[in-house]
C-alpha cells in the first residue's frame, strides 16, 4: 500500500470520527434541551398547583402561609364554601343599563376539591327565547362547543362553551321560556390537577428526591394599606442559563408571585 492510500484511508476515518463527533454532539444537545423543557414542564405544573392552593388558603383563612405543613393539611382535611355568583342587568328610567350582582351559598366542598376543580356557571349571554341545550348532562364538552340556542330578535343563535370540561347540570328550562341576559343555564366543571398526586410531596421540586420549593409569604405596606404577597421559587433550575442575577424575569428560576408586589403570576406566563 503506498503512502497516498495510506493517506487516503486516514483522511477517510478522521472525517468519519469527526462527522460522527459533531452529530452526537447535535443529539446530545437536544435531548439535553427536550429533558429540560419536560422537567421544567413538570414544575410549573406543581407551582400551578401551589399556587392555587395558596389562593384558596388567602380565601379561607385571609392570608398566605409559607408552612408547607399547614398548607398540606388545610388541602386533605380543610372545607370551602360554594359561593353562585349571578348577574342580571336591568334598564334604568333613562335608558342606561345597569348590572345587580347577587351571591348565593350553595353548600361546602373539600379544599381538594375546590383546588383541584374549576366551576363555571354558563350563563345566558342576551335576552331572548330559549331553543335548546346542545350538550347533555354528563357530557365531555371543548371549548368553542355549541352549549345552547337562543332566538334573539327573531334569529336563532348558537353560544359556545369558552372553557372545556364537563356538564354537571342543565337548568330546568324549557323550549320557547323567555330568559333574561345573566340567567343561569348550564354548569360546567374542569379537572384542572392530577387528582392522585401525592399531596405530601407538595414542597418538593419534581426530579428531585430532598429539594424543596422556597417559599415566602408576609403582609406589606402599599400606600398605607396591609396586603398579602407571596413568592414561590425553584431554587435549583435544571436550565443552566436560569439565574437569579438575570436582569429579565423570565430568565430567573422558575416562580410565581412576587416579594413586594400583589400578584400570583408565574414567570413563565
């Protein structure tokens, strides 16, 4: 073998090792991106969680805590009221409309159930002559779904479900009644959590056995007034580049609610 194959075949298996290096190189770096994305998927969804149960727990006992241990128990073993909200709007004398709110208490749910359940009431949207329902008790619905008709100024129109979830109860309301902008027609209920997740494990960032979520909860000064804050982080983000030095928000660890502002937004909204 001469000395230009020898190079030849050199030169072949350099620029293989070298195209192979670069394109495992490639791979690793998005499987490292898709592991992130789905862990940090995984944590927004226990501080979606959090938080929900912490604006529950403000409702019920009239302020944050930042002691996990009284926010698990008020999950598995506290009470909350159903409170029905309805709305009818009336003309005045001058022809203004106005709106009278009204609110109702229906009974008591578990926490758990108010945490992990979203309720809406479907409301008629304009005066007019009920049609019929769409949908059936019982019925798995999307949002965007015909939820009922209404003949309005002599055309029969179709409203749409603005939530997905699920019909618990239609209104004893017949074909041809009159009903009035803000009557109550259907309710609807969501599964907004996991319903088996372990509520013990609440404190803890998913993807680690010993790391927990930090939390802080006080009443500040705005303007003379004691409001509530609350801020809960990932202490230890999986994604590198998160800092807490980061001059812009979304690029801290993950976390919602702030130390000195009232608000529960998550930075990654």
């Amino acid at each position: 073998m001469n000395a230009t194959k020898i190079i030849s075949i050199v030169l072949l298996l350099a620029s293989l090792s070298l195209g192979y290096y670069l394109v495992n190189s490639v791979k690793s770096e998005i499987d490292e991106k898709e592991a992130i994305a789905q862990r940090e998927a995984a944590v927004i969804e226990k501080l979606k969680l959090i938080r929900e149960a912490e604006i529950a727990y403000l409702e019920v006992k009239g302020s944050y805590t930042s002691d996990w241990d009284k926010l698990i128990n008020f999950i598995k073993y506290d009470s909350f009221p159903i409170i029905q909200r309805k709305e009818r709007v009336v003309t005045l004398s001058y022809g203004a409309d106005s709106s009278i709110i009204t609110y109702d208490t229906l009974g008591i749910i578990s926490a758990k159930e108010r945490i992990f359940r979203a309720s809406y009431n479907i409301n008629a949207a304009n005066d007019g002559v009920f049609q019929e329902f769409l949908v059936n008790t019982g019925s798995k619905v999307a949002q965007g779904q015909g939820a009922y008709v209404l003949n309005q100024n002599g055309k029969n129109v179709t409203h749409k479900f603005r939530h997905a979830g699920k019909v618990v109860k239609l209104e004893n309301i017949f074909e041809g009644q009159q009903v009035t902008k803000g009557d109550l027609l259907i309710t609807l209920e969501q599964q907004k959590f996991d319903p088996d997740i372990d509520i013990d494990r609440l404190a803890y960032v998913p993807g680690y056995d010993n790391v927990k979520f930090t939390v802080y909860a006080a009443k500040v000064d705005k303007s003379g007034v004691s409001v509530d804050v609350i801020e809960v982080a990932n202490p230890k983000p999986f994604n590198r580049e998160r800092s807490e030095d980061a001059d812009v928000r979304t690029k801290k660890p993950l976390r919602f609610g702030s130390k000195t502002d009232v608000t529960t937004s998550g930075n990654w909204e």
